[in-house]
C-alpha cells in the first residue's frame, strides 16, 4: 500500500486553538477521555464529546461553522434544493446535539459519524422513507472509549481522505455517484481501490473490547 | 452464532450510501445488528462518505448559526431497546413487537409469512417454514435476500443458519428446504416477483405479492 501523507485544508485546522489561553498547551479533559489538542491531527471529535458532556455552545458552533457547510453541499449534489439542504443541515447539526452521547470516537470520526446523520436525514428528506439502524451497543459507564484507539481511528480516516484525493480521476467520479445516489444499488462496483482495511480492523478490535466490557 | 454467510461489499456500500430500497435496509440492518465483521466493514464505508461529505463545501445562509443555536434541545437518552431470543431491535420495529405479535397469514403446504410494511420498490416479509419442509422451487427476475433469523436451510447452494444471509440474483434457481429439528424463520426481502416453476404457485403469484 501505498504511504499517504495525510493533507490539510486551509479551513480544517484542528479547532483547538479556540480555547487554548495565551499560546500555552492546550489538554482538553473529558469524563475518562482526555486528549492533548497539540498532538492530534484533527479534533473535532473532542468537540462532540465537549458538547455530549458539558453541552459546550462554543464547541458546538465550531463544529457547526466547519460541517454544516459540507453537509449542505453533500445534500445538494444528492439532489436537494439549496433551501431544502440549507434546512436539512440545520437539522442534522440539531441531531448532533441532540444525540452526541451516541458517538463513539473509537469507530467512527467525526466527519464519518456527521456522514451517516445527514445520509438519514436525506433518506427522510427526498425519499420520505424509514432508515431502519442495526441494534447498537450501548455504553455503559463503565465503557468510555479509548483515547489512543480514538486518535488511530481518526489518522486512518484522514489518510483515507488523502488516498481519495489521490484517486483515478474516472474511479472517484465512480465512488462519488454511488455515495450522491446517481447509481442503483445494482450499478454500484463496491471496489474502490482504497484502503479500508485498516480502519475496519481498527472498528472490529473496538467492538470486540466493548463487548468483552460489556459481558 | 457462526455466522458464514455475510453481506456483499456491494449490497453494504449501496446500505451506507443510502442507496438500497427500504426493505433491503432492513435485511442489512438486521444481520448488521447480528454481525459485528459486518459492522466493521460497514464503518469503513461510512468513511469513504464522511471523506466524500469533507469535499463538499457549500455556504450557509448568513443567520444559520443562530437559527440552529436558538432551537437545540436536549432529550434525555433513549431507553436501549429490549434485547429479544430471536429477534433484532430494526425488526421489532417494523413488526411492533416480538415474535408473538407478526401476523402470520398461510401461504400452502404449512408455509406462513407476514408481509412488512415498507416503501415501494422492494417487499420485505417474513417466512416461517416447518422444518423438513420444501419452499417450491424458484428463479429470481431481481434480488431475493433471504436472513435465518431461526432454525437453518439449505439450498442447491449451501447451508444457511442463524445470521447467514443468502443473496440470490437472475442466476440462481433453488428449492430451499428447512432442515429437519427446527422450524426456520427467516426475513426476506425482494425487489422483483419470483419465478416460480410450478403453475400452482404462478396463479397464486399475486395474492400472496411474493
């Protein structure tokens, strides 16, 4: 495989430095999860755990100024009226404070977990049908995600962005149709030539320690 | 619970984009609920569109933070859903209840089913199957996925048991057949009327929407 650089854009800066004082270190410290702003790629799952534990306004309007944006944009190219997707986004932002204790740092980043909200809410929104979701496994208290198992989980997500950019032009177009619901099920060529082994690993071990805490 | 036969790749990039009519969704969500290897992979491609999502941007209109801020409410964390034996949470919702509570209607030679209600496109039921029983034998003008929630069958194919979910497309021609100890329920989902081979079930065909 291939050894990508994980690349940044000008706008997605690790949000961080909003709160930290006076250029000093800045340790966000969550219930059981506490990660040093400086030595993580990309944070914004802190902000949801922010906004899950202390409903944190300015955590939450980060997120919102970063990924409501994307989320109107990812309703629109799935066929969605400007002000149809400019309301939508505002909902799953909603979601998002609604259901931040549901995330789960350890299988999904943020950018993946906004993902699935706004894919349902567009579900709802254009075809007006029910998404049924697997049986989650809840989090007991005594079950909080691990910060390092979180942090891997969101490097490998950010190579996998990498990896996409770096796609075939004619192999992106391919992946983005099916994702933006240009293609039937039955058109959709599931090989992607990404690297999505390494993040599914990375999900099953975090299962597989939450049910070993569970039982 | 060994679970052998899985999701396609296919079948759960079209579940994560959102792509798959509501009663495949179902199929998928239930053997995700039974299938952490599933599960696993299904956030890989979860991913890809959190990734695609990042390319995405658009501006918001100038008031919608404020507008968003202004109406965010806290509801208190869901009940988790009564755990059931046999059957998942996504299903329990469609059937409102248990076990106990599907409808079941006969369709011939032992064999029930309760139809559930989803969007048009695609038709989810349940079957429920005596064991030792024969299910008349059969081709497919679409997708037939077919998940053991009890009890096993097998087909010219292979064994299917608990958690196994067998895809079955135009190629496939088959006479699942309950194993013998156990009746067999299973969620099956269509997007296309079977082909059945025998006449008797041809002129049954639209009564029963299978």
């Amino acid at each position: 495989m291939l050894d990508f650089t994980p690349h940044q854009k000008a706008d997605a800066q690790p949000p961080g430095q909003f709160y930290a004082v006076g250029g000093a270190p800045l340790c966000v410290r969550q219930k059981g999860l506490s990660v040093p702003s400086d030595t993580v790629e990309d944070d914004w799952g802190v902000l949801i755990l922010k906004v899950r534990d202390n409903q944190d306004k300015a955590a939450f309007a980060a997120l919102f100024r970063h990924f409501a944006p994307r989320i109107k944009g990812f309703l629109m190219k799935s066929g969605a009226s400007a002000s149809l997707a400019e309301e939508c986004a505002q909902d799953v932002m909603a979601t998002l404070w609604q259901k931040a204790h549901l995330f789960d740092p350890t299988r999904a980043s943020a950018a993946t977990w906004i993902f699935t909200i706004a894919r349902n809410r567009r579900i709802d929104a254009l075809r007006k049908s029910r998404r049924p979701e697997p049986e989650d496994l809840p989090w007991g208290p005594e079950a909080e995600p691990d910060q390092q198992d979180a942090l891997e989980l969101s490097q490998d997500t950010e190579r996998l962005g990498a990896a996409l950019a770096l796609l075939p032009e004619k192999q992106r177009q391919l992946i983005e149709r099916a994702y933006f619901g240009d293609l039937t099920h039955s058109e959709i060529a599931a090989e992607t030539g990404l690297p999505l082994g390494t993040i599914k690993s990375r999900i099953r071990l975090a299962l597989e320690r939450l049910r070993h805490k569970m039982s | 619970m060994t679970i052998r036969h899985h999701i396609s790749d296919q079948l759960l990039m079209g579940y994560s984009a959102g792509q798959l009519p509501e009663a495949f969704n179902l199929v998928v969500a239930v053997h995700l609920s039974m299938c952490d290897d599933c599960k696993s992979r299904l956030g890989a491609f979860d991913a890809v569109g959190g990734a695609l999502m990042d390319d995405c941007d658009v501006a918001m209109a100038g008031d919608s933070l404020a507008a968003t801020m202004d109406r965010l409410t806290r509801t208190t964390p869901a009940v988790p859903r009564r755990a059931s034996s046999v059957l998942p949470s996504p299903l329990m919702d469609y059937i409102g209840g248990d076990l106990d509570a599907v409808k079941w209607r006969s369709i011939g030679m032992g064999v029930r089913q309760a139809i559930l209600p989803t969007e048009k496109g695609a038709t989810a039921r349940l079957l429920y199957i005596p064991a030792g029983q024969k299910v008349p034998d059969h081709g497919h003008r679409g997708t037939e996925l077919t998940l053991v929630l009890q009890g096993a069958f097998r087909d010219e194919t292979d064994r299917f048991g608990p958690g196994d979910l067998e895809i079955a497309d135009e190629d496939l021609n088959h006479q699942p057949i309950a194993e013998a100890g156990a009746d067999c329920i299973c969620l099956a989902a269509t997007d296309a009327p079977l082909r059945f081979n025998g006449v008797l079930q041809r002129l049954a065909q639209p009564f029963f929407r299978i």
